[in-house]
C-alpha cells in the first residue's frame, strides 16, 4: 500500500488548490453549481461515467474495472453553511454570510483525490466504484434525493464516507460499529391560549407559563422515561410569545430538535412527547399542537465496514493511527440515508494542527473552524484503499 499513500500524497498540491478554490466560493442547499463545476474540471478526461439528476446538482462518477465484480461507493459532501467566516484566511469565503465551516470542501477534495488514484489503477480493480458528490448535507437532505433520483441504482454493494474533525488529533481515523450519529428531528410545539390584559390574568388563559412547564418537563421526560442506554436528546432552542409588556398573547410557539440512537427511542420520543404536551395544555384548560419535522435518521455503521476500515487504516498508516469510538456522537448526518439501504461506515479524520493542543482547535460549524490541509492526502489514500480492499475481498478481510 505504500505506493498508492506515496502517490497520494503526490497529489497534495492539487488537493490543497481545489479545496481552497472551494471554500473561496461556497453555496448553500441541493443546488451548488460552481462546485459541482470545479469537481468535473478535476476530473476530466479521467474515465468514469458521469449522472446526474433533477432534484441535485449532485453527481456520481462510475468507474468501471475490468472484472464485473462488486461495487463499493465511497461519498464526500459539497455543501456550506449560512454563517460568516471570520477566519483571516487568505482564501477566506468571498460569498457573503456563508461559510464551510464543516469541512466540506476538504470531503471533495479527498474524494477527487481518491478518484484520480483509482482512474490511475483502474486496471487492478476488481470491481467497479461509485464517487458519489453530494450537495444539500447541512439539513436539506441531499443523500435521500439522490437516492430517489436513481443515481445509485442499482444500489452499490458497500458505502464508505469521511468527515474530518478540526479539534480531533491530527491524521487520526475513528469509527464504530453501530449508531455513529444520531437522527434528528425538529419539534414544534404550538399552545393555544386565551389573549388578554396583562393586570387580569384570571380574564385571560395566559400560555407563557404553560409554555414554561412544557420545557421543564421534557427535560424530566429525558431522564425519567428514556433509558440511558437507549438515549435521547431534547433541546427546546426558541420560545416566542407575546409583543409587549401589558398583553397577555394567545399563543406560545415553542422550537427544538430530538435527537435519538434508535428508530425505536425516535418513534417513542414522538409519541411520548406528544402526550406529555397535550396533556399539560390540558390540565391548564388550555391546548396544543405538537408536530415533528423528520431529519436525518441515525447513522448506523455496519460492524463488518468498520473493522475493514480499521484494518485498512492500520495496515496503511500503523495501529496508532486508528481509534475506536467509544461513545456515538448526538450530530446527524445525512449519509445515513445510504447507510439505510447499504451497508457501510462513516470515519472521522482528526484535522488539528500537527503537534496543536488538538482539544482547544475550534470545531466544526465555528465561524474560525479551520483545518489541517496536511491531511488530506492520507484521506484521499485511505478512500482509495478502503475501495480497493472491499473490492478485492469483500467484508472477509476486514
């Protein structure tokens, strides 16, 4: 394996200019044009096969070995964020107000990275391999609509993806066999009042401090009905009522997100909240709305993917150079999509600063997020490696 890590990094200069001409030139949602533009120009005159769909600009390179034999897909997201940057870089965001403050640019160009090292192999493949370039990650649910577009059908045998982690220790691999991720959901909760004036409550039904009992007893609702080993998160992030000092309003409009490990803790947070909420309401006289927005579900990694990870990783890089996650993480990731339908794993990549107090580096979605280009060579090897070996073995050698 040392000659495609020796080739990769070969490759560092053209990555570190694609992601920056990326990060210069973010967009937003299922639609990034300019990126998907600087993804064909990487890569043309290689051989893969182009598709694309009409939900997307998300596009998926096919690159056909000699043999028919398995398909393995390996994944990198293009999307940003709607945030400012304010990291003085010299290749710094020039679109107002948004910002790749998750690491998305450096995904692509890992990933562009790995294609040019396959294309340059291609005849050793045993199979065939699936670049799937995919927008609209940060919420728009880009995977799902390119899996309804038909762009991996038929569906590959095995999905890999990577994300790098700024305040995670520099060119360091992590995963776990199960949830990675958690599903996340958005809650909005509606109470339904009676507005008056202010110096007579007992005229009016005031749902301010229904409101407020609402919020404090789903944070009793997480640690008295939710077993720990099967967690859930729930975070009310906006409250809104009223418009001024002397009115009571008529309504509390209440925003948050639920995050779970399984589909069945999700399904029973559901019914479970929407019990606890109505029935608040109702002991107040009062009522309310409770309705669920799906995100992302959770991202489970077949444990087979990811012991072929691990010892991909360690065969390529050394043994300490992998770790294994002890704990999930409560983020989401729309990756896990795919991993519904294929088994496979997503890794963690430590981007700090070699030799930084990696726990202090500012993480992912800050607004001075920054990364480590160093390790981006050994992210487009291991992509490229992880294929090869899933290809030429299946899950049998991991």
């Amino acid at each position: 394996m040392s000659d495609l890590l020796e080739a990769a990094v070969a490759l560092s200069g053209d990555l570190t200019t694609l992601r920056r001409a990326i990060h210069a030139e973010p967009e937003i949602g299922l639609h990034n044009p300019l990126t998907a533009a600087k993804i064909r120009d990487a890569l043309a005159g290689l051989p893969p096969e182009w598709r694309s769909g009409p939900s997307t600009t998300g596009l998926v390179a096919h690159l056909r070995g000699p043999q028919n034999g398995r398909t393995v897909l390996l994944r990198g997201d293009t999307d940003a964020l709607p945030m400012p940057e304010d990291t003085g870089l010299a290749f710094a965001s020039t679109t107002p107000n948004t910002m790749h403050a998750c690491g998305h640019d450096s995904h692509v160009a890992m990933l562009v990275g790995a294609a040019k090292l396959l294309c340059a192999r291609r005849e050793q493949l045993a199979g065939s391999v699936m670049f799937m370039f995919q927008p609209g990650e940060e919420g728009h649910h880009g995977a799902r609509f390119m899996l309804e577009d038909g762009l991996l059908d038929p569906l590959p045998d095995a999905a890999f993806a990577l994300h790098i982690m700024p305040n995670g220790r520099h060119g360091v691999f992590a995963g776990r066999p199960g949830p990675l991720l958690a599903s996340s959901d958005r809650l909005f909760i509606t109470v339904h009042g009676r507005g008056g004036h202010a110096s007579m409550p007992h005229d009016a039904l005031d749902p301010m401090p229904i409101a407020c009992e609402i919020v404090l007893a789903i944070q009793s609702h997480v640690t008295r009905a939710v077993p720990i080993f099967d967690p859930a998160i729930v975070t009310i992030g906006k409250l809104v009522a009223g418009t001024t000092d002397n009115v009571i309003p008529a309504q509390a409009l209440m925003v948050g997100t639920v995050r779970t490990l399984s589909p069945e803790r999700r399904s029973a947070m559901q019914a479970g909240l929407t019990r606890l909420v109505t029935g608040i309401a109702a002991a107040h006289g009062a009522s309310a709305d409770v309705r669920f927005e799906p995100g992302f579900p959770v991202a489970l990694c077949d444990a087979r993917a990811v012991a072929l990870g691990r010892s991909v990783t360690q065969d390529l890089f050394g043994a300490d150079r992998w770790e294994d996650l002890a704990h999930p993480i409560m983020g989401a990731e729309d990756f896990a999509y795919v991993l519904e339908k294929v088994p496979g794993a997503m890794f963690f990549l430590g981007a700090a600063a070699e030799g930084s107090d990696w726990r202090q580096c500012c993480g992912l979605h800050s607004n001075r997020m920054t990364l480590d280009e160093a390790v981006m060579p050994a992210g487009a090897a291991l992509h490229a490696a992880i294929a090869e070996r899933f290809l030429s073995a299946g899950f049998t050698n991991g």
